[in-house]
C-alpha cells in the first residue's frame, strides 16, 4: 500500500517536473560544493608547515575562495527551498483540489454513511499533515542523498582502505532505519485514526450543543470524548516513541564510523601515508557523510506519517463517483411536469426492500400531497424524483424522457425545492436568497421575500438584506431560516415543485399565509407536497397514501375520507 500510495504522490509531483529538476540540480551543486570546501580547509591547515614557517599568502588566498563558495551555496540553497515550498504547497493544493471536486461528485449513499467530520479530517487535517512530510522530504531527502554518494566520491579518491571501513559499517544504520520505519508506519495510520475520529465527534457535538445540553448529556459525552482522546494519546506515544528512536540509533551507528575513521586516519598519519591536512578532510566527510543518514532517517519517519495521511485522503479521492451523466443526454429545459413512475423499486439496504412496483402517474400542474408514517418512503420518494438516488428497478419519466437519461443539472433546474432541514451559507441575507445565481434586481429579491412574509424581519436586521449571517444562520430562528429558504425558491420559480414540510418550524397565523403563496405559486406547476399536517394539504388535487414503501390508498381528501381506510385513521387521530 506505501509503494502505491507513494507513485500516487510522485504523479502528482510529476506536473512540476521543471522545479524538481532545478531543486535536484542545486542539490548536487550545493552537496559537491559543500565537499569542495573541506578540501580547501584541509590544504590551508597543510600550509601551517611549522613553527615560524606558514604561508599565509595562500591561506588568504584559499579562505577568500572559501568564502565565496560558502555565499554561493547559501543563495542555491534559498532557490532550492524556495522551489521546493512552491512543489510541495502546489502539489497539496492539487490533492485537496481533487479531493473537494470528489466529495462533491460522491453518491448520496456515501455521505450518508460517513461522519461528516471524518471526510472534514481527511480533507484538512490529513492533507497538512501530508504536507509537512512532504516539504521535509523534498527539502533534504535528495540533498542527503547527492551528499552520501558525493563523500563517497572523495573518499575513495583520498583512501581507498579507510573509505572501504565506512561503506562495510554504512548498512548497519540503514537496517535500523527501515526497521524502525516499517514499524512506525502502521503506528502513525492508526494515529491519524484517531485524529479523524476525534475531529467527526467534535464536529458533531458542537453542530448539536442544544441537544447535548436539554438532554444533560454532557458527562456521556466527555467519558466518549476521553475514550477517544486517550485512544489518540497512546497511539501518538507510540508512534512518535518508535520514530524518535530512529535518530539515536543512527547516531549510534555513524559515531562508530567517525570513530574507525578517526583511528584508521591516525594510524596512515603516523605511517606517513596522509598529511594531517588530509586528515581533517577525511573526519570532516566522515561527519558530512554520517549527518544525512541523521537527517533521512527524520525524514523517512516524517513520510511514513505522511504517507499514512495521504492514502486516507487517496482513499476519499478515488471513491467511485456517482454514475455519470451519459454522453448523449436528452435536453430538459423548460419541462411541462407530466411525471410517470412505472414499477419503481429502490432500497437503501439491498437486503430489505422499502419501496416495490410503485406506479404513477402525474399530469402537468397537478399538486400531489405525499401522506404517511415515519419511514414509510416519503422522503425517499422525492430523493428519486431529484435524483439524489437512482431506482433499482423500474423507471421514472419527466415528460416522456426518463430521468436517466437526462443530465441531472437540467432535472434539478426544473424542481424548487423547499426541505424541513434548512440550509444557509456564511453571507449576506441577499447572497443565501440568490444563493449564487445572478440577475435579479433587489426589486425581485424583495418581492420574494414580501411573497414568502420573510421581508418583516429582514428589515429589523441590523443591516436588512446587506446583513452577513453566519454559516447555518447564526442567530436567526429555526422559522426565520426557513422562510429565507423559501423565499430562494419563489425569486425564480421552475416549472415543478417539491416541498417537504416546508413550513414545520413557522407559526401558525404565518404558516396559513404562506399557504396562500403556496397556492399561488403552485399554479399551473407540478407539485409534490410532504406533510405531517394533513389540514395543510386538503386542497391537493391527489393525495398519495405511502406504508411501507408502497402507495396504499390514492385520491383527494373527500375521497379519501369517504373510504374511511388508512387515510381516515391518520386525519382524524390528528383532530381526535
């Protein structure tokens, strides 16, 4: 799974191939000048010949030269980190990218099975912590490495036989890197769990203090909330106690090479097979070459959590998408309404059916009112006439055409729809009425409003239509909310309606008024109507009787009552 998620990494990275080659090219400039500069440290230290006897003509001349060298690589070193920064934040911009336009394009039946804040972590948190690993890796990972096999180089070149001491020695530090980081891996996937489970519970009890708090709740949730946060805690022991031990051991084994370089240097000194010049260009390599397995070890235990956030944010990005649009659809602008539902089954479960061999037939302006119990399909219902969910057997047709076949932005333009569950964005009141679409006048938004008796409060706001609210609504009540989502839907009215107790939160004089718009509004426009309050929809052409996802009893009020069946139970327990 690392190696799959680490060419996932580098095909990202691959679409800024032109900074990578200038990083890696003043990575090599930089690691070959940096071993230059021992060697003119090491002649200016063999020009100190003896006592009264130092040329300091050359010494002068080799530290000036030095310092110039030293400059250079300071400013390839700026570009170099400067063109890493702009790989790294570029290529984690690209992933949180893809993986926003995934979320968006994911089956209702997803979202539905995950925490929102789980797919909030993956999205935020996972992707920083991605890029932290990242950044450390492109910054020294390379560097390190053009250094390794650099001292290598020059090594061999001074002495062969102390060279071939390091390189015998050199593969103990690399087992215990890659030990300790195949360890560490598993340690930081579990960490990063945790985080997600952590950050999902919090979304979820700040989203429903109200809740927590009426209930007196707050105790359970904060023996959840431990549970969780020590979860958190012994994992991030763990994880950061094994990688912390990755540079010590390192350490362990490099000082042990300084060590034998030292002795063996020493000796070919006595034996006057090396200057004391040469010496100190070999115990300088010798340090330069141990420090990068110090540093790689650190970076290879930083991408082991990177890379343990990355498949989890791969994972949401590679989610398979809802079923796209076909490439030949047919058009659907202005629709007339007709609706035929024929055998329609569907299920959220595969293994219990909730609606089979439903059948309908709805002509052009009729209003359709949408009765029964909890659970029996309502909802469900109209998800398939939006095409939040595709049928599992069957068929639904908007004029002829079935909804399959037509592209699902032209089948939603044509429905308004006004849900129990309001939904406002941080904005203006103007900015959630509009919500995006341009070309209305105020003069239309503010007939809306009138239209939808939501324009008496907005002018009691601080700053009327111009006021910012923040996300949810802030402070505006759960009715004021949901007459700004009604108003949404009569600025611009479409040709079919869905309103799903779409007054549940407004009181009862406002509610009888807005019935009136309604009925308005609903003229010569298909309407599909869910309600609990069966006095609110009397004068529906069609009321349709849902149980158990099936369609139990069909016709108008009078009707219905007459057959004194399930419809008769429900209306008049609500008048008992």
């Amino acid at each position: 799974m690392k190696k799959g998620t680490l060419k996932k990494v580098l095909r990202y990275a691959g679409k800024y191939r032109f900074l990578i080659f200038l990083s890696m090219a003043l990575a090599v400039i930089t690691a070959l000048l940096s071993l230059y500069v021992p060697i003119l440290a090491g002649n200016a230290i063999d020009c100190i010949v003896g006592k009264d006897n130092v040329d300091f003509k050359t010494i002068i001349s080799i530290l000036t030269k030095m310092s110039g060298i030293i400059v250079f690589i300071a400013i390839c070193q700026w570009i170099m980190n400067k063109a890493n920064n702009k790989i790294t934040f570029a290529v984690v911009r690209d992933v949180r990218t893809e993986a926003f336009d995934r979320m968006q394009k994911l089956p209702f039946e997803y979202l539905d099975n995950k925490q929102t804040g789980e797919i909030v972590s993956r999205i935020i948190s996972d992707v920083d912590m991605f890029s932290d690993g990242l950044l450390m890796g492109f910054s020294q990972l390379f560097t390190g490495v053009v250094t390794i096999l650099g001292t290598l180089v020059f090594m061999f070149y001074l002495n062969f036989k102390i060279a071939f001491v390091v390189v015998v020695l050199t593969p103990l530090s690399l087992f215990v890197a890659k030990f300790i980081a195949d360890k560490s891996f598993s340690l930081f996937k579990r960490q990063s769990e945790a985080r997600s489970d952590q950050t999902a519970f919090i979304d979820e009890m700040v989203g429903n203090l109200s809740v927590v708090k009426a209930f007196a709740h707050e105790d359970e949730n904060m023996e959840i909330f431990d549970d969780i946060n020590e979860r958190l805690e012994t994992t991030s022991i763990k994880a950061t106690f094994i990688s912390s031990l990755t540079n010590p051991g390192t350490r362990f084994i490099n000082n042990i090479v300084y060590a034998a370089v030292a002795l063996f240097g020493a000796f070919a000194c006595i034996a006057g097979g090396m200057t004391v010049g040469g010496l100190t260009i070999f115990l300088s390599y010798a340090n330069q070459y141990t420090k990068p397995f110090n540093e790689i070890s650190g970076v290879v235990t930083e991408l082991q959590n990177a890379l343990a956030c990355a498949e989890r944010v791969f994972g949401l990005s590679e989610e398979k998408p809802e079923i796209p649009d076909k490439t030949e659809d047919k058009l659907l602008t202005q629709a007339k309404g007709n609706v035929t539902i024929s055998d329609a089954a569907f299920s959220y479960d595969k293994e219990r059916s909730l609606i089979e061999n439903l059948n309908l037939n709805i002509s052009s302006g009729a209003r359709v009112a949408i009765v029964g119990p909890t659970g029996s399909g309502k909802t469900t219902l109209i998800n398939l006439l939006m095409r939040f969910y595709d049928v599992d057997k069957g068929s639904i047709k908007v004029d002829g055409i079935d909804i399959r076949d037509m592209r699902r932005s032209d089948l939603r333009s044509n429905f308004g729809m006004v849900l129990q569950e309001t939904w406002l964005r941080n904005g203006t009141i103007k900015d959630n009425i509009t919500l995006g679409r341009e070309g209305f006048s105020d003069e239309e938004i503010i007939a809306a409003a009138k239209a939808s008796h939501a324009h008496s409060f907005i002018k009691r706001l601080p700053n009327g239509y111009d006021t910012v609210i923040s996300e949810n609504g802030g402070n505006l009540s759960q009715g004021q909310k949901q007459l700004l989502c009604i108003t949404r839907v009569m600025l611009n009215i479409p040709p079919m309606l869905i309103l799903d107790e779409a007054t549940s939160s407004i009181d009862t004089s406002t509610e009888i008024r807005i019935q009136k718009a309604f009925n308005k509004m609903m003229q010569g426009r298909t309407s599909f109507i869910v309600a609990h309050r069966l006095s609110t929809i009397r004068e529906a052409d069609v009321i349709l009787v849902m149980k158990d996802g099936h369609i139990i009893e069909q016709g108008n009020h009078e009707q219905l009552l007459d057959r004194k069946g399930f419809y008769y139970e429900l209306y008049n327990s609500q008048f008992a």
